[in-house]
C-alpha cells in the first residue's frame, strides 16, 4: 500500500494525482494503522518547518513514523518540506527540531543580490552518483523547485543531486530506505513522474 502522509500541509491532491497517473491507488492518511501497514510512503510538505514539526507532533506522528522509517525500513520520499523535516534541525524563524531521520541542517538559501528568494521555477538537477531513484532521468533534466530554505547534509555520501541558485545545495539525497527531493516530482512533468516511478518501483 502506498500512503501519502496528510498533516495538514502539503498539495496532497497534486502528490496524490501524479501516483494515480503512474497507474497505482495511493491512500492519503494520517491514521495510524494505515501507515503501518504501508510498503511505501511519501511525506509531502509545503510551508514552515516549525509548523510541519507542530503538525506531526500534534497528530501523534513522530514516533509512529520514526519506527516506520527508521526501525522497519520501509521506503519513504520527502518532497519539499518533507525533505527538510527529516533533518536534524532548522534555522527557520529560530532554532526547531526535526525528525532527526539524515544528518542534516536545514538553511536559508544564500544567493548573489539579484536573485530572489524563494526559488521559485525550473531548474537543473546535477547528479552526483548514481542511484535506483535517478534512473532513466538524464544529467539536463529540469525540475521545479518552490524553496526559501535548503537541506545541508553533513554526510556528503547521501548527496545524490545538486542544484545551483546562487550557490550549490543538495537538491536529492538518500540513505537507504530514506530519501529526499528539494524539488517538487509531481510538479515536473515528464522527469517528475519517472523519478515518483521509479521510488513506487524500488525493492
């Protein structure tokens, strides 16, 4: 089963619409025997870290999917702010926790005084090693991206794609059965729905 987690932020129904064209029924859920029983899952998100966090905290989450992820290994994609939740720690409006999933920061994105902040459009995706989630998705692909803040990772092995707005950020990264996009997939068209494919397709 296929569950796209619902904590009240996120565009779940482009997320959910995008699955639904690869040809799968994703369920969009928060409840707890849901998640436990999915073999897959996508952790969507759009807004503030701090209030991401609060979200999942409230509705009783965290551990839930901490044991999910972490002890059970099963696969998971953050899109977005789902990504940057699954770090250490942010420095959005102040110092907040994250799920502490990759050893990472999150960031504001610094960049030369003509460029504005948020990232907001198309951009590259450089990859740096290869992986089952970039496969069939050349080195020029195009992806939308909708950002204030970025993912610092301090393993610089779970670094799988990079962009560059200014400077250079980790754009996708993974480690095991955890991985991120800074991009928004369901948004990217022809790319966006290989690399979905490819995650729904992973062992």
């Amino acid at each position: 089963m296929i569950t796209i987690i619902d904590y009240g932020l996120g565009n779940l129904r482009s997320v959910e619409g995008a699955v639904r064209k690869l040809g799968y029924s994703p369920v969009v859920s928060n409840n707890s025997e849901v998640l436990t029983k999915s073999t897959k899952l996508i952790l969507p998100g759009v807004g503030a870290f701090n209030d991401g966090m609060k979200n999942l905290n409230n509705l009783g989450l965290i551990e839930i999917l901490t044991n999910i992820v972490v002890e059970k290994k099963i696969p998971i994609l953050g899109i977005c702010l789902g990504f940057q939740l699954m770090a250490n720690e942010s420095t959005e409006f102040g110092l907040h926790q994250g799920l502490g999933w990759l050893n990472a920061t999150v960031d504001r994105i610094k960049t030369k005084e003509e460029l504005r902040v948020p990232h907001i459009g198309w951009n590259d995706l450089y990859q740096c090693k290869e992986h089952p989630i970039l496969k069939d998705i050349p080195e020029n692909a195009l992806f939308y991206y909708v950002h204030s803040y970025k993912v610092v990772c301090h393993e610089e092995d779970m670094v799988i794609g990079k962009c560059e707005y200014g400077s250079i950020f980790c754009a996708a990264a993974a480690k095991e059965n955890i991985i991120g996009t800074q991009f928004h997939p369901e948004k990217s068209q022809f790319y966006g729905l290989q690399l979905l494919k490819n995650f729904l397709e992973l062992n």
